[in-house]
C-alpha cells in the first residue's frame, strides 16, 4: 500500500498575510515596489503580477528592472513558504494571454526540506538592507564568494567576481552612466520623483536617510538622484574603499524569463550575504544605455546579457526603506491558478 501525505489545508488570512508581507520586502528600482499578489482560486498558492502603474520607464524602458524586482519578492514568498512547512512550486509567466500575471507560486504540498536553500534564510528578508555607505578596506572571503556563485547558478544565473582589470572597467563604466544620467533632466527628474522625506507615510521610495554619501575622492559612482552640481545639490562626502568589489549578475538569454530568474538570484544572493554580515549595493546606472551595457561584458566568458552590478563588502547596513502595506499588495478577490 502507497502512502499518500495528507493534503495541507488552504492558506488563512494570516498566512496569506505572512507571505505577502515577505514578498513585499523584496529590493526594487528607486524602491518602487512594481508587483502585487492575489489568492488562486484553490486558496493553495499565490499569483504574482507586475504592477505598470509603478512602473520607472526611462531608467527601465524595456520593463528588465520590473521582472527583476518580481523575481525578488518571488524568491522571498518561497522563503517564506518554507516558514509555513509549505514547499514552493513555481511557475514562471503561466499564461501567454495575461502577460503582467509573472508567476504562480503553488504551496499545496508539505515541505520536504528544512532549509532547502542551505541556511536558514527567513531572518533575513526583514534583516537585508541597500548599503549606500563606505565599506571597509576589507575583501569578502573567497568561500564566502563561493557560496553566492552557487547560490546563483541553483537560480541559472551566473555571478562572476571581477578581478581588478574588470572591476575598472565597470567603474568606468558606471561613472559615465551615472554622469549622462545627472546631466539628463528628464531622467534626474524620474529618479528625484521616488525621493521621500524623512518619517514619509507613502510606503515607497528612498528616504533621504538612506541616500548616503558620496565619494570624496570621486573614484566609487553611487548613484546620485537628484542630479549633480549644477544639475542638484551636492550631498555630504565620504572617502569609500579604494577598489570596491564588484560583481555582475549575468544571463544567457535577456527576456522576460531571464528577468525573473535574475531577481530570484538576486535576491538568494542578497539573503545569504545578510547572513554572512556581508552588505551590498546594486548598481543600476550602467545598465539603462544600451552601450555601457554591452561593455559590461567580459569578451572572454563568451556571450551573455549583464543585468546587475552588485558592489559587496562590509560596513554598516544602511537605512531601511518603506514598504506599502499588506492591504495594498494583496488584492481580496481570488485569481484563478
């Protein structure tokens, strides 16, 4: 005789609570937090949708940053799963005639591993931070490194550490981005749009706590939103590490399922960082040309598509980032599975 595990009951209010909070902690462009989550119809699962109306169209024309941060909450909603002794099954962009419904996340099942991605990741969804601040003059250890390759191929990603050469090939790079971006009045104007004050109740975007210094030698591009003098007021300066360590973040394909799967690794990559006290920041700027994008490619690892730069080390955790509440990310009625 077969032995069949009982199925596990519907998801309750609170559970469905519970992973949308989860999913809504996950990284965004300027924090625009573009997805929503609605119920199936089975009350076993999820459906997670792209939300056009929070959409940043000059920094992310082609929608690559949206399915990116889809992909994020994606990964923290299995997570969270896990927390409920549910094991995760994902569906990537289900229904060609509803193109914004990204993906179904169906719960139905018992969880057959305790910590299926290696650690234990939940702490680390409300823990992780954007780090805008100097890092240490100290290297992540090559194991640790190593277990965030890893942890990105299991998502089909590729996450390369840049040795020196490569490293300023990509601050050069960012730094011309980050320069055509400052001088661009329509796009300062999109990024000076997602800034909040300080104690703001919009639930989204980027306090000015959170902003950070910039270089005081000019050598490390963080990003600068309301635009450069003469085009912005200048920030307060800081020196920051000689030589950052970067990463990049690549595909073999740039589609929608590449996007998915991008912010799915993103954000594995992110949590086990956290877990490791590691910090991070994602650098977007040199990826929203089409030229600094192309020579963000390393010639000799053969093709692929760069879809992030990520600069890791240590120092302090950075600011947290508003989140929009629960009752505006989880829609009441049911979507179908």
């Amino acid at each position: 005789m077969t032995r069949t595990s009982a199925p596990t009951p519907t998801l309750t209010p609170a559970d469905l609570r519970l992973l949308a909070a989860a999913g809504g902690a996950a990284p965004s462009l300027h924090n625009s937090q573009p997805w929503r989550f609605a119920p199936t119809r089975d009350g076993h699962g999820l459906a997670v949708y792209a939300d056009p109306g929070r959409a940043v169209p000059l920094a992310d024309p082609v929608g690559a940053a949206r399915h990116i941060a889809v992909g994020a909450a994606l990964f923290n909603l299995r997570v969270a799963a896990g927390r409920l002794g549910r094991e995760p099954v994902v569906r990537l962009l289900p229904d060609a005639a509803e193109p914004g419904l990204l993906a179904v996340l169906d719960v139905s099942g018992p969880a057959r591993e305790r910590a299926p991605f290696g650690r234990d990741l939940h702490p680390a969804v409300a823990a992780r931070r954007s780090s805008r601040e100097p890092f240490a003059q100290r290297d992540v250890p090559e194991a640790v490194l190593g277990e965030l390759i890893t942890a990105a191929r299991a998502e089909g990603v590729a996450l390369a550490a840049l040795e020196e050469d490569g490293v300023r090939r990509v601050l050069a790079l960012t730094a011309e981005a980050e320069r055509r971006n400052a001088a661009d009045p329509a796009r300062t104007a999109e990024s000076r749009a997602w800034l909040r004050p300080d104690g703001d109740a919009s639930g989204d975007g980027i306090p000015q706590s959170a902003l950070g210094p910039q270089d005081h030698d000019a050598r490390v591009p963080m990003r600068e939103f309301a635009g450069f003098p003469p085009y912005g007021p200048a920030r307060p300066s800081r020196r920051f590490e000689a030589l950052p360590q970067l990463c990049t973040l690549t595909t073999p394909g740039d589609g929608p399922l590449d996007w998915l799967r991008t912010g799915q690794a993103l954000q594995r990559v992110w949590l086990l960082a956290t877990v490791h006290g590691v910090r991070l920041t994602v650098w977007h700027q040199a990826v929203e040309w089409p030229d600094t994008r192309w020579a963000l490619r390393d010639p000799d690892e053969g093709p692929g598509h760069v879809q992030l730069v990520l600069r890791v080390g240590y120092g302090a955790p950075g600011a947290a980032t508003p989140r929009r509440p629960v009752a505006e990310t989880l829609d009441g009625p049911v979507a179908a599975p």
